[in-house]
C-alpha cells in the first residue's frame, strides 16, 4: 500500500482488514459465526444495522453472502464512513447514517424503525459499562420481536488470569513476528491515510473527535448477557470465543 491510495476504495478495505487482522487473525471466522446465526435465526434476507460499522467490514460480508439482504451502516468516524461511502456508492441495498451513539437521539436517523439484525463487531469496547448499557436498552428498541443483536469483541474472562496472561504473551510475540514482516498496526494505518490527499480531511476530523483512542471498558461475556437480558432481550449467551474475544448473541 503506498501513501496516496486516494479514491482506490476497495484498496482502503484491504489495507484496513490486514491491519485488524494483525491484532485478529480470527476475524473472519467471528464474521462467518455471526452470519451463520443471522441467517439461523432470521433467514437469508435480513434488514441488517450495521452498529459502528467503520469501513462497512460487516456489511461487506453480509451482502456477499445474502445478496438479498440490506444494511444501514451507522458511525461517527469521518475517514472510516469515507471509505464506507465510496466502497458501496451506487449499491442502493446500503445506506449510511452518520451519528454519535452516545447521543439519545441516534436512533431517529436511521432509515428504518425496526432491524432483523443489529451487528456490530471491535467497536463497542470503546464505551464504558453505563454508556453501553443505554446503548443496549435502544437496540433493544429496534430489534424486532425474534429478531437478533450479534457483538463481536474484547471480553476477556478475568476470573483466569493466568490463563489470560499466557495468551496474551503468545498473542503478542505472533504480532510482533507480522510487524516485522510488514504488517501495519493502528497507529501506522492512520499516519498513511492522514498522508492521502483524499482522506487528510476526513482523519485530521477524526482525531479531532477522538484523539488517538477511547478509552472504554472489556467486561466479560457473561456482562453483556446479563446485561442485554435487563434491556430486554429474551435470550442472550456466548456463541463463539477466542482466548481473549468473545462473540455474544441476543434473541428479542
């Protein structure tokens, strides 16, 4: 990847899912668990929102799979919805919505009232527990009845810790490896798109928004659960789990 990819959208996706795969080697297979259960649960042509959707990785997928399917992606960051934008301009099955998820009138800019499926996945670990328990209570909200949220993220069980501390270790010594073979990480992704003339923009905007990262909270699986049932979903449990990340499923 060079310095000015400009326009080059699809370019910007790859570029953005190697760098996520560094930190994630398995984030395809969370992808491939979450749409199983989608389509388990809701069928093969949901109305999908895709909940701090970034580059639109979900939605990507999501329409590869169910070509029938539509999402509206919604999120906050300038650069990331840039590249969103552009990769499905012209797909009339995609919309994107640009807000603030902690503000509690969100949800009144989406296109639609009600979602098959609420999917999001690496994101919400940004919020801290009371933030994201509001922000449970209004996907509830837009849930339909028998429909399904899906998170995908940081949950690390802290009832293990040395069990943590060694795959952590592992963890790091296989990225260091990457990192010496090339592979970039956060910080480097963005110093190459606030270098493009096309995203300096959209970035220098961004960090204006969130400086270099929120600080947020991890709690375990079992808190999501727990916490999605008080919001008012009728079901919810642990799905899939990596040493460190954890994918949870909600049944309205």
């Amino acid at each position: 990847m060079t310095t000015a990819l400009g326009s080059d959208w699809h370019a910007w996706q790859e570029s953005w899912d190697r760098q996520q795969e560094w930190y994630m080697p398995d984030r395809e297979e969370r992808f491939r668990i979450m749409l199983d259960m989608v389509e388990a649960l809701v069928g093969p042509e949901p109305r999908v929102l895709d909940l701090a959707c970034g580059t639109g990785s979900i939605t990507a997928r999501l329409l590869e799979r169910f070509p029938k399917a539509v999402s509206t992606g919604v999120d906050l960051d300038p650069a990331l919805l840039t590249i969103a934008e552009g990769t499905f301009a012209g797909d009339d099955r995609v919309a994107f919505v640009t807000a603030d998820l902690t503000d509690p009138g969100w949800p009144a800019l989406l296109p639609y009232g009600s979602y098959d499926a609420v999917l999001t996945a690496t994101a919400l670990h940004w919020l801290h527990r009371e933030p994201l328990e509001v922000l449970y209570g209004q996907v509830a909200g837009l849930v339909r009845d028998g429909g399904v949220f899906l998170n995908a993220d940081h949950m690390v069980d802290e009832t293990t810790p040395r069990i943590n501390a060694a795959d952590r270790v592992q963890r790091h010594a296989r990225m260091d490896g990457a990192k010496s073979a090339g592979a970039l990480d956060w910080a480097e992704w963005w110093r190459l798109a606030a270098a493009d003339p096309v995203l300096a923009g959209p970035t220098a905007r961004r960090f204006e928004i969130y400086g270099e990262h929120a600080e947020g909270d991890t709690p375990s699986a079992e808190w999501h659960a727990r916490t999605l049932r008080a919001a008012g979903f009728a079901e919810a449990r642990e799905v899939w789990r990596s040493p460190s990340d954890a994918l949870v499923l909600a049944l309205r």
